[in-house]
C-alpha cells in the first residue's frame, strides 16, 4: 500500500515538475524584477520601481519617456540595445518628481536630447538644490510651454501641457502613428494620488485637464498610466481617465461638504474612503484630503 502511494506520488510530482519546467523555466520573464513589454506599432512599457516607462523602438533610433532611478534606469537601457544598435534620440520627462527622473543619469552621454516641460526643469533643478544632489541629475536640455514635437522613424511624437494638475509641470506624450499617450501622473489607476500643491499643483485644474485629455483623444488610444494600484493595470482607455476624473471631483465634493458641515481638518483627514470613488485604494488618502481641504481653504 505505502508502495502503491510512493509511486502514486512520486508521478504525481514528476508531471508537476514537468508542467514547472515547461511554464516557468522556459519564460524568462518571470525570474526578472521587471517587466520591458511592447504595446503596438514599437511603443511599449518598463515596468520596476517608480513611474511606468514608455519607449519607442524605431528604425532610426529609440526614444524613453521617463526613467524611474538609477538603479532601474540601466535595466530598460540593456533591454532596449538588445533590439538593435541605434541612438537614443530623446529622453523624455512626463514632470519632476524623482521617481521619474532620478533615472535620467543613465542616460549621460547616451540621450542626444533631454526634454521636458518648462516648469519640470524648474522644479528638478530647485529639488536637486534643496537636496544637495544636482551632480546626480541630468537636466532637461530641451523645454517646451504648451506643445512640442519631433519625427523619430515613422513615428510622430506630440507633447501638450493642460496647465496644473499633479504639479505644474505635467505633459502628455502622444505617439501619433502607435495612438498611445503618456500621461505620466495625471492618471493614478485606482490609487491614491500624491498631489503636489508645494510645486503648483490644483485639484480643480487638474479636473478640467483631464477633460481636455478625453476630448482630445479617441476611443482607439491607448494610455499609459505612472502609477496603478494593480501593478499590471499600467495602460487603460478613456473610460479609466473619466474614472480618475470622477475620484478627483467626488474628493473636491466631499472635503467641500464636510468643511461647509463644520468638520475640523483633524475630522476630515479620518475618512477611509472617498464617496461616489471607492475603487480608490491604498495608502495615502489623507494625501488626497489634505490637498483638497488646502485648497478649498485657499491655504
């Protein structure tokens, strides 16, 4: 009997094993911290640590948009060469914030161009002061105000600035040919934002932003977010931007009607959930509320 079981067994975890080996070993993929990942017509996506990166492998050359940090910034370099022996034409900045271009150092003798929104170069170079590190950054060497664009291959690549949003130095990126658009931080998929009032940004602004984002683009397009709650959820449609729309004007609504109820900031910051947006998770609410309730306030 116990022999009958042994065997029994024994093939069992034999076939387990073969399964393993067949799923697992054989897709690299999965023993990596990252995933470098193509979406359509040669846009795709780096995913770490930090902000999502999106690039172009095109026939002239390859273009990165953001570049999460030092350490990770490398990996989607390595990934990216692997593809072929061509120039990095453009580095590009969605905005600031050190999770997005902490990165950009890789790119040190590597990127012909470094762009960004004007008010991004401003408060990367303002941070890297404050924080005594501006040997560890590269700059911006290309700026724009409200629009910017360049040919790479067979690839139209636009940029526009809405005005304060996350900070106020926010741009999309539009891969015209691909119909994919980088909002970088305009979007966090069901996730808690980080509003960063202390660099310009403007809950209410933010909202009429994203209006101009679902009119301007189609139903075909593909977005690609900074930051999702579900790892693998980093791209979307216009239904999710609309989505993230209505978390910020139910966050406004609901700070609005406890301050006009008399509720102290103390009070306020105790909800757990936004009203009317409870797909919105995570840590970090009080963020959120915080920022609603400073504005509101005029503070």
């Amino acid at each position: 009997m116990e022999r009958r079981n042994f065997i029994k067994n024994s093939a069992l975890a034999m076939a387990l094993l073969s399964i393993y080996k067949t799923d697992v070993f054989a897709q690299q993929d999965l023993f990596r911290a990252y995933n470098f990942k193509p979406l359509r017509n040669d846009v795709g996506i780096f995913i770490e640590q930090g902000g999502t990166i999106g690039w172009l492998n095109s026939s002239n050359g390859f273009v990165v948009l953001d570049a999460q940090f030092p350490t990770t910034a490398p990996h989607v370099i390595e990934e990216l060469k692997k593809l072929g022996e061509k120039p990095f034409k453009y580095l590009i900045n969605t905005h600031h914030h050190g999770d997005h271009t902490a990165g950009n150092i890789s790119f040190k003798g590597l990127a012909e161009k470094v762009v960004a929104h004007q008010n991004s170069l401003v408060n990367q170079k303002k941070g890297a002061e404050k924080a005594n590190n501006l040997d560890k950054q590269l700059l911006p060497d290309t700026t724009f105000g409200t629009k910017w664009n360049a040919k790479v291959g067979n690839e139209n690549i636009k940029a526009y600035y809405y005005g304060s949003g996350h900070t106020n130095g926010d741009a999309v990126y539009h891969f015209e040919h691909a119909n994919i658009v980088h909002v970088g931080d305009l979007v966090f998929n069901r996730k808690f934002p980080y509003i960063d009032r202390e660099n310009g940004a403007h809950i209410g602004n933010w909202i009429t932003a994203l209006d101009k984002i679902q009119n301007q683009f189609d139903n075909d397009t593909l977005f690609i977010w900074g930051h999702s709650l579900d790892p693998e959820k980093v791209t979307g449609n216009k239904a999710d931007v609309k989505a993230y729309q209505n978390y910020l004007q139910s966050l406004l609504t609901f700070v609005g009607g406890e301050i006009k109820a008399g509720k102290s900031k103390e009070d306020i910051l105790k909800a757990t959930t936004i009203p009317n947006a409870p797909e919105w998770q995570g840590e970090g609410i009080q963020r959120s509320l915080t920022a609603a309730y400073d504005e509101l306030k005029g503070v």
